[in-house]
C-alpha cells in the first residue's frame, strides 16, 4: 500500500504553510483562552443573592430566621424597619427580593397557630429568586414541625400553660426530627467528579470546532482544489490505484485533525489546569473518533459540491450550525429539549458528551463506549456515500 506517500506529501505542504499552521493552533489557543476567562463567570458557584428582610415580628423565633439566612455565604442579607419603605426599594429594582416576618409570628410558633412568611420578588431574577425560596421553604418546614407539635399536645390535652414548658416540648421534638429519622442520600453516578471549570466546556469545545475546520472546511477545499488543477487525473497514470490515492488524502487529513486536537485539549491541561482524567488511552480513542467523523464530513462535502466557493460555503455553514447546536459555545443542557435531540444528529453533541465523560466525570474508556459507537457510525455513513461518488475527473 503507498497511500502513506500521498499523505506524508500533503502533510509536508501543510508543514510549510505558516498560516495554515497558525490557524490549525495559534488562533483555537488564543479563543479558547479569551472566551474562558472572559464568559468562565457564566460557571461560578460563587453568586451572591441580595435579600432585604423586614422583621416586624422582632422576636425569638423571628431573629433566629434572620440570623439562618445571614450565616448563607449566598445571601447579602440587609434590614429594613419600615415595610412600605422596603417594598419601595424593591419595586425601584434596588433588591429583588424582600422578605416579610409578620407581627406575632413568633407567638403563633409558640402557640401552634398557622402564620406565614411573605416574599416579594422581582419576575426578572428568576433564578436567583428560586434559590432564595427553596431556602426559605426548609426552615419555614422545620418551624412547622414546632407548630405542629404544640397542636399535638394541645389536642391530647396535655398542659402547657407557659412559655419555658412550650419551648421544653418544642426542643424535645427538635432532638427526634433533627437529624429527620428519614434520611436522603444522594449517590452520583461518576466514578470521580472533579471540579468543574469553564474550561472544561470551552478547551474541547472550541477545539472540536476548529478541528472541523481543519477536516471538514480545508479538507473538502482541498480535494476540490486537486480535482480542479487536475492533480488527481495525473495520479492515476503513476503505479498506484484509486483506493490508495483517496486514502492518502483522507488519512493526511485525519494526521492534521488528529494532531490539532490533541495538541489544543493538551494545551487546556498545561495552561488552565484542565483535568484530563484518568484514561488516556480513552482520551485519545475519543479524539481519534471525533476525527474520523469529521474527516467523513469533509469528504462528503467534497463529493456533494462542484467549486471551491461552494465547498467553503457549504462546510462553514455546517461547522457553525454544528458548533452553535451542539454545544462548542455552550452547555448542551442550556438548550431547550428539543434543540438536545436535534443536536445529537451532529458529531459535535457526541464529541462533547464524550469530553464531558472523560474530563469531568472520569468514566473512562467504558464511560464513551455509546459517544463513540455514535460517532464511527457517522464516518462509515459519510466516507461510505462519498467514495461511491466520489470522481477523478
């Protein structure tokens, strides 16, 4: 077989195309560190929630409500007195949040009367006012479980004349339901979860993309180009066959994607510390499938056009489409469902879903079986319809 000859010929032209080579590695580098640091705020855990509370109750139980969400590293918590005054900072948009402790709510805990808790929140935050309410929602239970109880006794008619003998019966129920008797343990599926960054999203996903700008735009342009000058009739006429000539430009367009992704996702390793899990060698059986189906691509797009400018149109219109649906710019599961399920007829979702196997959740070679399975399958699809059409000529 001499395909090699016809792959190390073109790999030795790319080699020398200087700009060729900063665009397969300099410019991925230089936009994978721009949109890490510059969008990586998207990803932090670190948000901070600012909540104005208004204590008109101004007791026990009411203060120690205050004081459990004050000691929440989320929650910015401040006081106001008045409540028309509070509710005007809300409605100026100076909170988004307000939370009302009504007058006697710490009586009617003690009482075992139904009370409340008022939030008032601004539509627009609607995530950060989602937060808040599941937080006041736990403690609001656990006061409940104290209401409760001094309903219990006072149904069963057992004495509770005052205060010390009400807060003596709440403190013993509190030793049973805290801890609660009932416990939820939450396992996760991956064998290691390491901590997540933003580049772990955008090192492997701009990578992806700029490999398919590689495989599936240069590649397809190039094999136009060679049809065009006619450097592929002429080959036919050199002691070599047709299989070997088609796989010598397929398999130096796999070398240069191959090489590329690998080179960008080790670049996210040295210089962001991105974790590349445990599995190297599933590491490198994804990129090389990511690679092949990518490759397929770019030969199919090659057979499908007729011009160089039809070639550049068409493949930078499916890298794009590709990239935006498929998750290099962003999260998969910020997507409505249906754009997920649309998304998984590209070799971008499965690159991604892979990557996000290996660099976050370290599930190894057995984690990406179905990623890749997905992904061979599109390259048997793509070089399969390509070499029946593909022409010399």
């Amino acid at each position: 077989m001499k395909f090699h000859i016809i792959a190390a010929k073109d790999l030795k032209i790319v080699l020398r195309d200087r700009n060729a080579l900063i665009m397969m590695f300099l410019v991925p580098m230089m936009i994978i560190s721009v949109a890490g640091m510059a969008l990586g705020g998207q990803y932090q855990q670190d948000m901070q929630i600012k909540v104005l509370i208004v204590d008109l109750d101004n007791d026990e139980v009411s203060r120690g409500l205050v004081e459990f969400l004050e000691e929440i590293d989320i929650l910015d918590v401040d006081m106001e007195s008045n409540e028309f005054a509070a509710r005007d900072r809300v409605k100026n948009q100076e909170y988004g949040r307000l939370i009302i402790i009504p007058m006697g709510f710490t009586e009617s805990v003690m009482t075992g009367q139904d009370t409340g808790l008022l939030i008032i929140v601004d539509p627009t935050e609607e995530s950060d006012n989602t937060v808040l309410e599941k937080i006041v929602e736990g403690y609001a239970s656990r006061i409940s479980t104290n209401v409760v109880v001094v309903k219990t006794v006072s149904a069963y008619g057992i004495p509770a004349h005052t205060e010390e003998q009400i807060l003596e019966i709440i403190d013993i129920a509190g030793q049973f339901v805290h801890p609660p008797p009932v416990d939820v343990t939450i396992e996760n599926t991956a064998s290691d979860l390491v901590e997540f960054s933003p580049f772990t999203q955008y090192v492997p996903g701009f990578a992806v993309m700029f490999l398919m700008f590689t495989t599936v735009q240069m590649g397809s342009i190039s094999l136009i180009k060679e049809q065009e000058a006619g450097t592929l009739r002429r080959l036919i006429t050199a002691p070599i066959s047709k299989a070997e000539i088609i796989g010598g430009k397929i398999a130096s367009t796999f070398v240069r994607g191959f090489v590329q992704l690998s080179v960008l996702i080790y670049f996210g390793h040295v210089a962001f510390d991105l974790d590349l899990g445990s599995d190297i060698l599933a590491l490198f059986v994804l990129i090389a499938a990511v690679t092949l189906a990518s490759t397929g691509l770019g030969v199919l797009v090659a057979v499908l056009v007729k011009t160089v400018d039809q070639a550049d149109s068409v493949s930078l219109f499916l890298v794009m489409i590709m990239s935006a649906i498929g998750g290099s710019w962003w999260p998969l599961s910020v997507e409505p469902q249906f754009m997920q399920d649309m998304a998984h007829f590209t070799i971008t979702a499965w690159a991604m879903d892979g990557f996000y196997d290996l660099l976050y959740f370290d599930q190894g070679l057995a984690g990406i079986l179905e990623e890749v399975k997905w992904l061979v399958l599109m390259m048997i699809i793509f070089f399969g319809i390509a070499i029946r059409r593909f022409k010399f000529e």
